[in-house]
C-alpha cells in the first residue's frame, strides 16, 4: 500500500507541521534524541561504526557526509566526525542544531562545516557532493512522493563512490502511521519498493543486533 500525506487525511503543511511540532518539544539530550531509550546510544554507534568500517575502507571515500535529522549531533559526535573528515548536519529544529556545539565540544564542532535548518522534503542538496547521506530514524516523517523524490535528489548528489545509507524501523508487515508525529513505519517490502521507484540500487542491507525486543526491528540500507 502507497502512505501519502493525502492518505492520512491531511494536506502537506500539516502533516510536516505536526512533526516539526512535536520535535521542538522534545529535550536537546541524548535521552530526548532517542525517545527514551538512551541506554542504546553505544549499542546502536558500536554497531554502526562497525557497518561503516566494512562499507567504506577507503580513506578517500570518507571526506564529507551529511548527518540527515542531526538533532543535537548524537550521530555526529558518536560516528560521522570518528569516519569523516567533514560533517554537515540537518534538522528540522533550529533549537536542536543550536545545542550541537556545546554536545559535541568546541575542538571536534570546527570540522562540523555546515547546518541546514531544512526538512529533507525540502533539501536540495548540490551535485557530487556528498561521500554519505546518513539517515537514521528519519525517513519515518516523509510520505511515500516525498521520500521519492528526496533518494533522487540525494543520488544526484552523491560523489563517485559513495553511498546513501538509511538505518530505520521495519514492520513485519504493512506500515503504521502515528498522527503524534506524523509518522509512517514501514515493512522491508515497502521501502524496497520505494527505492525501487526511485531509481537506487540497494548495494546492502543488514539488521541491527542487540537491539530492545520491545522495539521494532532496525535495519541498514545502502543506496547508490
């Protein structure tokens, strides 16, 4: 089944606004960046670095990436800034991003080279730019056009060599859509086919271990 904003019953703007709404109320910590569960911060960038480390061996695949729902940097800080030269980061919530120095400290922020205060509805980012668009928990708050829309985007703005990556919920069957948020967890079988219609190719995917049971199932993708 195809997830729209139409489909949820309201237009564009309310849908994002909700998000953006309920994310300016959540706290700029780590325990606020993850909902309650900051004891899986090391689990979750233990095991990411480790993905990473076997994606990407060369160094000259690892100049700049994009941390996509950035919040206060909790990526950034843990695994970006360890494997990249450069970090940019994006978020919804400008109050978010203006925590991101003092989380991530003064000496490591200077490698931080830009903040997009943008939803990634609508993110432009430049041709052949990027070596990593990291995407985790955050392609929930996109409708199925939008999301689309964004990998193309975002492929045209990958460099020679590198990657989208996504790490998010899966369901075991359908999607569910949580009005708080306006978001949309969805099955293995329907981000496929949202990748498929976007025109990337899925080099990778792996399931995270080690993870809750009470929580959804995480996976990685890679795109080109």
């Amino acid at each position: 089944a195809v997830v729209s904003t139409q489909s949820t019953g309201r237009d564009r703007e309310t849908w994002y606004g909700t998000s953006h709404n309920y994310w300016t109320t959540v706290p700029s910590t780590v325990d606020g960046m993850l909902g309650g569960y900051e004891h899986i911060t090391h689990v979750d960038l233990a095991g990411s670095a480790e993905f990473l480390a076997k994606l990407l061996p060369d160094p000259a695949n690892r100049t700049l990436a994009i941390d996509c729902g950035a919040g206060i940097g909790r990526i950034t800080k843990g695994l970006l800034l360890n494997c990249f030269e450069r970090v940019e980061m994006l978020d919804t919530c400008q109050e978010h991003l203006d925590s991101a120095e003092k989380f991530i400290g003064e000496e490591l922020f200077k490698r931080v080279s830009a903040q997009h205060c943008v939803g990634l509805q609508d993110f432009k980012p430049e041709p052949n730019k990027y070596d990593m668009f990291w995407l985790q928990w955050v392609i929930i708050y996109l409708s199925d056009t939008d999301f689309i829309t964004m990998l193309q985007r975002f492929k045209a703005g990958l460099r020679e060599g590198g990657y989208i990556l996504i790490k998010d919920n899966v369901t075991k069957s359908g999607s569910m859509v949580d009005s708080d948020d306006s978001s949309i967890t969805r099955s293995d079988l329907q981000l496929k086919q949202i990748f498929s219609r976007a025109g990337c190719q899925l080099v990778k995917e792996q399931v995270q271990r080690h993870f809750p049971r009470e929580l959804f199932k995480v996976k990685y993708y890679v795109l080109q």
